[in-house]
C-alpha cells in the first residue's frame, strides 16, 4: 500500500494530480458525474456521492486492475506518472510517491470501516496501453459506458 488516510471529501470529488501540476479542479458536465469521473492529461477528479463522515483513501500498486466483489462502482482510466503524485480532497491533499510510468487506474469505492463512509481505493496498474472503461455502476455511476474522455480545468 502506498498511501492509506482519512480525509473529508469536500465538493464530492477525489482530485489525483502531480505535484507540479495545476490541481483547481475540473468542470463536471452531466456525462461526468453519470461516468464517476472527469478526466484531463495533468488532472483527474473522482466523483464521491454526498454522505455523512469521513473517507479512507487507498493508492496502491497491483500487477493488474482487478474489481473487488465488494465494491459498490467502479471505474478505469489512464495515469501517466512523471512526478509525486497529490491525492485527496479539494482542501487537503497528500503527497503520495509512485515509480514513473503509464498505469491503468482503477477507482473503486468499498464500504466504509470504522465509521468512515466509504473506501475509495485508487489501484495502479502499469500498462503500455492502459483505457477508460466503466466496469460497475452504482452511487452516482449511472451510465454504463464512458462518455467523456476530456474536461476543462478550473480557473
């Protein structure tokens, strides 16, 4: 595991970007939020629904992408790593160290543990080719393919 912490999701997203890089935010369109996530080359934000508590965020490096039968969505994108990567909420976010490359990133929520709402689990997987796919639908995932594969940064 390369990072595990609790954090309070403000605004309903997840923002992974790296440490150079500008980390405002994106703009959400209706096929975002119905996909779980918004997507640009320097920044990704992941959709959380709105509920009470705190969140557990996992990064972790696997050898390949795979679903857990608990989690409650799913989703895939590409990640390239060229730097530490920031990873949180909008208003905190921590410094997460990860081997420079391309992954496939899988973004799964889990029920939440010890009074936290949810486990947003981020899953690297190196890959020459990694896609966008929408693998399980549920909370705000709604649309079973993706329907946006950019979005206009914030500011």
């Amino acid at each position: 595991m390369l990072a595990d912490f609790v954090v309070s999701i403000d605004h309903g997203q997840v923002v992974v970007h790296g440490e150079g890089e500008p980390g405002a935010g994106l703009l959400w369109t209706d096929e975002h939020v119905a996909q779980g996530f918004a997507w640009s080359e320097k920044l990704l934000t992941l959709g959380v629904p709105d509920h009470d508590g705190e969140c557990r965020i996992q990064v972790e490096l696997v050898p390949e992408a795979t679903v857990s039968a608990q989690a409650l969505w799913a989703v895939q994108m590409p990640l390239e790593v060229t730097q530490p990567l920031h990873v949180g909420a909008l208003f905190e976010r921590h410094r997460v160290v990860v081997p420079n490359g391309r992954y496939a990133l899988l973004y799964q929520a889990l029920p939440g543990t010890q009074g936290e709402a949810y486990v947003l689990r981020l899953s690297l997987a190196a890959t020459p080719q990694p896609a966008f796919r929408i693998l399980r639908t549920g909370g705000d995932v709604t649309a079973d393919a993706v329907l946006r594969r950019d979005a206009q940064l914030l500011g």
